[in-house]
C-alpha cells in the first residue's frame, strides 16, 4: 500500500457510471480516492501506467471481459483485486478466484460492506511492521519485510491473500488452522456460510508450493477442522 499519500488510491473498473459515481461520493469521505474506468481496456491501461493500493474489477465488461483483464494484472503485479459479480454466478466467483483475485462481492451489494472489504485488505500490509521476523518450515521461507515467500530458496509468485494465508500456517506450525481463522486474517471478514474462498486460494497455494517443491506435499486438509501446514514430504 502506498504511504506516500494519505488517500489509498483505488481502481474501479466498470461499465455502470451510475454505480461509479455513488461509490466515488461514498468511498472518497473513506480516504479512499477512486479512478473510474468503463471498460477493462482502459482500465489496464491506466493500471500501466498509474501506480494504485487496490482495484474493483467487474466480471461483466464489454470489450475485454474482468476475467481475462484480471489474468492480464497478475501476469505482472500482486496488486489486490475485489471482483464484482451478479449474484449466484458461482462458476466466475471460483474461476475469478483461482485466476488470483482477494475476494469478491456479489451484485447488488450494500457500500459499507466493499469499504470494510477494501479496509480489510489495506490492512494486511500495515501488520507487517509489527511482527517483522523472518519464518520457516523445512524448505519454505517467508520474509515479512520484503513480503518475499520462497520454497528451496525459489521465489514463490502469491496474491495477498494467499501470502497472507502462507504466513498464517506458518506462524502456527504444526498446528491445524480453521478455515474460519484464515478468513478473518487473510480476508479480514468472518467466513459466510458456504463460502469456498478459502478452499480455492488454498487449493492455489497448494500448488505453487507443490510446483516449487519438487511436487511434496505442504498443506494438509484435516476435513471439518482446516488446513495445515508441514515440513514437505
């Protein structure tokens, strides 16, 4: 998150104008300034060349769809991503998942509760001068100062979601972590009734740990419990 402004800068890119200019008159009392972009070309164009905290990113857009702009953004940046989706459309919320957003809202949904997402989410780079050490299990490594996680000494490429996921495992090792805890410290909200995020950005972080890993196995499901995280065997 940039500190070199006092608003957080974020990206909203949608077709809806109407939509764009309610949450710029609601996000910008937030400290939350707002570029509105109508399609996901432009959008990707002003994330080239501007530098922003976070981005809104619509699933519907003509043109470019926001799957295929979100896959286009994590070719080159971690940037965080909240998707907007219609509501029930469960197959682009896991696709849009997998392809590497944070978290999504589905449409129509109540202003307040995208701010506390977006807080949520800026949150997370504000803890790491708090507990800054480095930490380690068997072969994966995660350094909180640079946000560089590694495995065998190979930089790993994660979201901030699953960053955050990796660094929850891995200050409690050994330990079986909850799908409930790690919503509320990677995601920052409460896990909602069948809510699969958690499971989809594990399943991700899974196998790029397991890619850069020599294909051991480092995340365990212990079914009805959570998840947890293992020296690699």
């Amino acid at each position: 998150m940039n500190t070199s402004h006092h608003f957080a800068h974020l990206i909203l890119i949608d077709d809806d104008r109407e939509l764009g200019a309610m949450l710029t008159d609601f996000l910008t009392p937030e400290k939350l300034e707002v570029t509105v972009c109508g399609s996901g070309e432009e959008g990707l164009e002003r994330l080239a060349s501007g530098s922003f905290d976070l981005v809104i990113l619509d699933i519907m857009l003509p043109g470019i769809s926001g799957l295929d702009a979100l896959r286009q953004i994590r070719q080159t940046s971690d940037v965080p991503v909240i998707m907007l989706t219609a509501r029930g459309d469960d197959v682009d919320r896991i696709i849009g998942l997998e392809f590497g957003a944070d978290d999504y809202l589905s449409k129509p949904f109540n202003p307040r509760e995208l701010v506390a997402r977006i807080k949520a989410i800026l949150r997370r780079s504000q803890r790491e001068a708090r507990n800054s050490h480095q930490l380690k299990l068997g072969e994966v490594e995660l350094d909180p100062r640079t946000r560089r996680a590694s495995v065998s000494g190979e930089t790993l490429r994660l979201t901030g979601t699953e960053y955050e996921i990796l660094r929850c495992l891995l200050e409690t090792p050994g330990e079986v972590v909850s799908k409930e805890q790690l919503s509320e410290r990677a995601l920052g909200r409460r896990l909602l009734p069948y809510d699969r995020s958690i499971d989809t950005h594990i399943s991700n972080l899974r196998g790029k740990l397991e890619r850069a890993g020599d294909h051991k196995e480092f995340i365990q499901n212990q079914r009805g419990v959570g998840y947890l995280l293992i020296p690699g065997n």
